[in-house]
C-alpha cells in the first residue's frame, strides 16, 4: 500500500547525492525529516481536535465513505441505471398531479395546440457590418 517502492526510492536518492552533494545531504534529510515530525504532529493534532469535538459521535463514523478512491465513474452509473424505474417515474408524476387536483378549474381534456411561427428568414440589421 505504500506509495513509492524500493527502486524508486534508490533512485531519489542517488538523485538527491548527485544534486544536493556528500556536503549538503545531510543537512537536507534532517529538514526532511523535521518536515515529516511537524505533519504528523498536526495530523495527530487535528484527528484529536476533531475526536474531542465530536465526543461520542466520532466512533460512529464511517471513514470508509470519505475514501476518494472508492469514486468508481463506473460504479456510480451501473447502480443509477440498476435502481427500478417505477420510484423514478412516481416521483416525476407526482408534482403534476398535486398541481391538477389543487386547481378548481377542469382541464382542457382536448385542447388544440397552437401553431408555432414560421421563420421569416434571418434577421438583418442594415447598421451591422
């Protein structure tokens, strides 16, 4: 699970010799290393802050679902396109018939529908360039 394996890490730091030098090596990995202490200490920090806040509620958490790698573009539309249709459409009629039976008016059942214009053509503007 670790991020970089043996080889790579041989090659940064033969890298790190050839440009930092046998001179200045070290005093680059002790900042390296300071660096590493202090985002541990603050991720310690803040995992506590957090614990405290929270109290009890904290325990509960599931810290699986926060995982961005379970983000699968594919998964995600293979279970949209799983759920059953019948909630999908219930929940579309629904707006339109609480809008229906609210009316006191009865619906026009055979209503003409109104012819769309014509295009007259492209509009022209004789100022326009």
């Amino acid at each position: 699970m670790g991020i970089m394996h043996g080889s790579e890490f041989l090659v940064l730091v033969i890298l790190a010799f050839i440009i930092l030098g046998p001179k200045q090596l070290p005093e680059y990995a002790r900042k390296l290393a300071r660096l590493v202490v202090q985002v541990r200490r603050m991720a310690n920090d803040a995992k506590s802050q957090l614990k405290e806040q929270m109290g009890p509620e904290y325990e509960d958490l599931d810290w699986r679902q926060y995982d961005p790698r379970q983000y699968d573009p594919r998964r995600i539309v293979r279970e949209a396109l799983l759920e059953p249709l019948d909630e999908a459409i219930a929940l579309g009629d629904a707006p339109a018939k609480d809008v229906a039976a609210s009316s006191d008016e009865e619906p026009a059942a055979a209503a003409e529908p109104v012819p769309a214009k014509k295009p007259t053509g492209t509009p022209w503007d004789s100022e326009a360039t």
